[in-house]
C-alpha cells in the first residue's frame, strides 16, 4: 500500500476535478497526508481528513507565508499572503483525531520578500519554527520541515533545541553530509520526484549528491512523498503532480537501493505508519 506523506490535495490546484483526482489514489488503495501550509489550508486538509478515510491531515505555517512576497517557479506564481502563528488557534485544530504532524514549518532562504535583511527573516523563521515545534511538543505529534537553502541555520536551530526531533526533514535534496546530522537528530528524511529528475547542467553534482544520500539513507528512516502540485516526477514532468505519481518516487529508490518497487512501498508506508502513529 502506498503512503504519500506529504501532498496539498487541499490547494486550488484541485478545485476542479478533486474527486478524480482522489478516485485515482483510491484505486491505487493509497494513504494520503494533506498537509496545511497556513490556516485556511490547514483547515481544508482537516476537512478533507474528516471526510475521507485514507486521508489524514497536518497543520502549520510555512515560513514563506510569515512574509508577504512574490513567488515565481518553473511550475507556480502566486503572492504569498502573510500571516502571523496563532498557537491557540492550530492547537485546536491539531487536536482532530485524524491530525497526525504539525507542519509545513521551517526555513526558507530562497524566496525572501526584496529589501528584508536575511538576518532579521531567519530571526522570524526561527520563531515561528520554535512555536510550532512546541506545539507538536505539547500534543506528541511529529513535526514536518520544511527548509530550503538553510540546511546549517536548521541543523543549529535543532541542535539548540537539545534533545531528539520527532519528525521528518521533507522533500530532502541536499547532500549526505546534511542528511547524516538531520538522522543524528534523530529524523526522518522525505524524498520526492526530484529524485527522478536528470541532473542539471548548471550544477550536476547536486543530483549526485541527492542520489548518495537514498543510497546511504538507512531503511527504516525513508518516506516518499509527492509535495503535489509541485513537483512531478520526471515522467510526468511540468504537469501537475497527483498523490498516486509518488510510486515513481518508490521505484527510483528501489532502483538505486538495488531492490524490488513493492519492498520500498511497503517499508515506506510503514516507516510513515509509525512516524504518524497510525
Ligand atoms: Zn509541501
């Protein structure tokens, strides 16, 4: 049974054929963790959880929304609203029984709103971050981080923390180096279809580097995931992603880990089984 760990099934990118979007997952008897990015969507992913059964939820503030800034990506533009962490506001919502991890939350470098120093953002971000660590803290729920250009600043920020972190480092592409300290702390890591991209001519070593890392990542701390919209395996390259294209991800990692597709489906869904305590 395939577990997608990490989806936005809840985002616009849906309105208009969500059901059946959700009867392709269901034929595929799939899992499925939406995960909110601030409080409207963290509404809708607890929404659909309490609607479907093989949905669960995750609620949180990702750090691009603590900002109001433009953002435009080989695959979406849009303006992100921004908004401040009501802490009471996602406690009462992690508490639905279907909520299985707080988040997305973390750091984000790469799309900074122009003429916000770096310094002060990582500031808010680390706030935040901590907030909604604390949270998961205070309900027992794993967390789901997001980071992006700011692997060290995470890896200190976690460090300063000072005891184990329950959760996973979602859509992971930075090298083994990284990966080794993030599964010190004790994480999880999460892979998604940029695993199956071709390497980039401006810089081919990062694929390499992603690659090392599925090959040394152990077993029992993999998840795969979609990140849908975003980011489609390469056999479905520049359209959007759906929850069930995630089985690309499962044999890219069966390929590299010299093993059969269903093994890493199997042990995937299960590592997401005990991470999300299902
Ligand atoms: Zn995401």
């Amino acid at each position: 049974m395939l577990f997608d760990s990490h989806c936005h099934l809840q985002f616009k990118a849906y309105k208009d054929d969500f059901d059946q979007v959700l009867k392709r997952c269901e034929e595929k008897q799939m899992l499925l963790n939406v995960v909110g990015s601030q409080i409207d969507t963290s509404v809708r992913a607890v929404e659909l959880a309490q609607k479907y059964e093989n949905i669960y939820a995750s609620v949180g503030l990702h750090p691009i929304h603590l900002f109001e800034t433009h953002v435009d990506e080989e695959e979406v533009a849009f303006k992100s609203r921004e908004e401040d962490f009501d802490y009471d506001k996602y406690k009462k919502l992690a508490r639905n029984k279907k909520v299985v991890a707080i988040g997305e939350c973390g750091l984000e470098f790469f799309h900074l709103p122009a003429g916000l120093n770096k310094e002060q953002a990582l500031q808010k971000q680390k706030e935040v971050f901590l907030a909604q660590y604390k949270l998961a803290q205070e309900l027992k729920l794993p967390i789901i981080i997001h980071v992006r250009d700011a692997h060290q600043e995470m890896i200190d920020l976690l460090r300063e923390i000072g005891e184990p972190i329950n959760g996973v480092v979602h859509c992971y592409t930075g090298n083994w180096e990284y990966a080794e300290q993030y599964l010190a702390l004790g994480l999880y890591l999460g892979f998604t279809g940029v695993i199956t991209f071709p390497p980039k001519k401006t810089d081919p070593k990062a694929q390499e580097d992603l690659l090392e890392v599925i090959k040394n990542c152990p077993w029992d701390r993999m998840l795969i995931e979609t990140d849908a919209p975003y980011l489609a395996p390469q056999s479905h390259r520049g359209q959007r992603a759906e929850p069930w294209m995630v089985e690309d991800v499962a044999l890219k990692i069966a390929d590299i880990k010299r093993t059969e597709t269903e093994e890493i489906i199997q042990i995937t869904t299960n590592n997401a089984k005990k991470l999300f305590k299902l």
